[in-house]
C-alpha cells in the first residue's frame, strides 16, 4: 500500500452519493490524500450493477471512479443509519450528497440541520436542476441534460441526427466543478472558520460548457449547428482520410498551417489569399478541406501525423480506447493505476512534492462496516455506538 502523502492529507470527506458525478469528485480528492467515507444504502450504489463487463461481480463501471475510499452501508431512512451518519459527520470537513432535492432535508440530515449543529462542514449537494424554480426537484441524467442544454444539437454530423457527446461529460464536468467548490469553501474556511452549501446542478454545468458556440450565438444572433469534426471558428480543424487512418489536424494559427504546406510539399496552399489567415481558411473551409484530403490521400495515416507532429504541428491519427491507454506517452506519464485486480486511469494532476497516491482499490459493499472512522482520529473521539450491518458487510 502506498503511504498517503497527498496535499488533501488530513481531510475527512463523507461521500454519500451514487452513479458518476459525486463518485468522480471524491475520487479525485482522495487519489489526493483526503479520507474518503463511501456511504452506501443497504443494495449498494446501483453502478455497480452498470455491466457487463464486470470485475468479479461489480461492474466495472463503479471501479472505476471508488478508489482510495472506505466502504460502508447505511439506510438512511431509519434513525439507526441516521445517527450512524451522524457520528461519522461530527469528525467530517466534508459532505457530499446527490439524492433527490429534499430527501436529506426529510431525514433532518440536510444542510440546514448540519450546520446548525457542525458549522465548520462544508456540505455540497449535487442535483439534476437544483431545489427550486420551473425544473427544481425534477431527476436529471447525463444524456438527457445533454440534449436540454443544446450540446447535443451542435454535436454529431451536420447531415445527421443530433448525437450524445460519447462520454458522460455533463457528469463529469459536475465531478470536476464539484472538486473545484470543495476546494474553495475549504480555502474560505481557514479565513471565516465556517462551512458553507456548495449547490451544483447538473443543468448549470451542461450551460457552462458550451463554449465557443454561447459566445458565437450572443456576438451574431445565429443559432449554432452540426458541423461535424470541424470545429467552427478555425480552420483546418477537421478529421482528413489518409491511404490508410484518418488523421485530425488541429492547426490553431497561421504559423502552424505554413508548416502543414511545407510537409504536404505544397507551399503554394500556404500561400493561396484563400488560405492566409484563419479568418480566409475558416471563410472557403469546404475547398481547404477537399485540397487537403487530396494532398493527404496517398499518404500513411500515422507516419503522416507523427512528421507533422515533430514538424510543430498539433494533430492524430484516430487511435481507439485500446491504443490509446497503452500509447507509450501514456505510460511515460504514469497515466495507469494498478492495485491487485483492480486497473484505472492516474490522476491527471501532477503535484512534485504532493504527488497523488493510489493506496486502496475500490471497496467491496460494506467492507468497512466495523466500526468506520477517520484514521488519523484518536478512537476516543467516536462515541461507542454500533453500525448497523447488513449482509454485504460480511464479505
């Protein structure tokens, strides 16, 4: 096991949510050194029937945002898992909960309530749309508030259909917001010496991440669309076939498109009026792209991506999942977490002296029912009091 050197090392979070966004955030603050109590109702968060595949019999689809976390199980409807909770929120910085707006609030184990008695708690609460206003209360998933917030009506191919962003990314931008909230109310506590309710919908995360096609729309009035791979304030910035794998080019300024010509043995493209700013490029885009699949057709996909690389010109062949995790690059990184069974992705955050730590694999339901507590805590400061088992804990 690795030894928790982490920069959150000291900070006791109680995770009680479920799914992708709660479980992303915590994971990532504990890969950091914080303590990270998973409170799980009696039948387990529901991801970890999300398969298959499996990893034994727990999807891997929840190994893959619980590491480095205890795992206990509570029901929370009923005073015993309530005064459970309870012991364990009295040694706790941190709260994170995404039940339905209310539900904490009816088991008197909302924020109000909380505060009132631990002022120095910092509670976050996730939802789909927040407690209140014309949504308020209503459930939300990933794919569904995609489509609200319009990210699926600017993605996909511009003949085609509307299409799902192919990642969870309202989700997981939630996970990351969430992190970011935490991570400031702490900061703000040192100077106040009080918590505060961090309110993160998923609804709001999904605005937030519309960028350029919001900005777009308020400076011209114009309703983004599809346009497929091509990106639609800067050109080339599209996925071009090659003789044997498509390759995206992602030339970001004029510099870089001279040096594409010069690789392609085509400097008199560079120098087209058509071609010679962005603002030309992005102007006859459907004439750039047929000359460059033309110059590009003959050509090996991966050994044409690689010269342009070294050549300064930022772009890839299409690699799959697969290719991807086992890139050299990827390994040079540190990119990949294995604990006994259980294999994931690294924490992208590189700290020097604080690195991340990956220290337990995700814990079985109930794993740490016995008696659960903050480790760096002195076990007379938990009142003697019994967590309530259940079948999972005996595993």
């Amino acid at each position: 096991m690795m030894t928790n050197t982490g920069a959150l090392q000291g900070t006791h979070i109680l995770d009680l949510s479920r799914v992708l966004s709660g479980p992303y955030c915590t994971q990532i603050l504990a890969d950091h050194g914080a303590e990270v109590i998973k409170v799980e109702p009696p039948d387990g968060d529901e991801t970890r029937a999300w398969g298959p595949p499996f990893n034994g019999d727990v999807a891997a689809y929840y190994q893959g945002v619980n590491r480095n976390k205890q795992g206990i199980a509570l029901d929370l409807s009923t005073s015993e898992g309530q005064d459970s909770l309870l012991t364990l929120v009295a040694h706790a910085d941190v709260l994170v909960e995404n039940f339905k707006s209310g539900t904490m609030d009816r088991w008197s184990l909302g924020y109000k309530a909380l505060s009132a008695r631990f002022p120095r708690l910092v509670y976050c609460s996730i939802s789909g749309f927040g407690a209140d206003g014309p949504l308020g209360g209503l459930p939300g998933y990933d794919a569904a508030i995609q489509a609200m917030t319009g990210i699926m009506s600017i993605n996909g191919d511009a003949a085609g259909q509307a299409t799902r962003v192919g990642i969870p990314i309202i989700d997981m931008v939630t996970g990351l917001n969430a992190t970011i909230g935490i991570l400031l109310a702490l900061q703000e506590r040192e100077r106040s010496g009080k918590g505060q309710l961090i309110d993160l919908a998923l609804f709001d995360c999904g605005l937030s991440i519309l960028h350029p096609h919001t900005a777009n729309f308020f400076a011209s009035g114009r309703v983004p669309a599809r346009t497929g791979n091509s990106h639609p304030n800067i050109a080339p910035y599209d996925i071009v076939q090659t003789r044997t794998t498509p390759v995206f080019l992602a030339v970001g300024n004029d510099r870089q498109f001279v040096r594409l010509c010069e690789v392609l043995n085509a400097p008199d493209v560079a120098a087209n009026p058509q071609y010679r700013t962005n603002r030309d490029r992005s102007e006859n885009r459907d004439a750039l792209t047929a000359c460059l699949a033309a110059l590009m057709a003959e050509h090996d996909g991966r050994q044409l991506s690689g010269t342009l690389m070294n050549a300064g010109v930022p772009c890839s062949s299409v690699l799959d999942i697969q290719e991807a995790v086992q890139h050299p690059h990827a390994r040079h990184r540190r990119m990949l977490v294995d604990i006994n069974n259980y294999r994931g992705i690294a924490s992208p955050i590189k700290l020097d002296r604080t690195p991340a730590t990956y220290r337990s694999e995700p814990p079985r339901l109930g794993q740490h029912q016995v008696a659960p507590k903050f480790t760096d805590k002195a076990d007379s400061t938990y009142p003697n009091r019994n967590f309530p088992g259940n079948a999972a804990s005996q595993n």
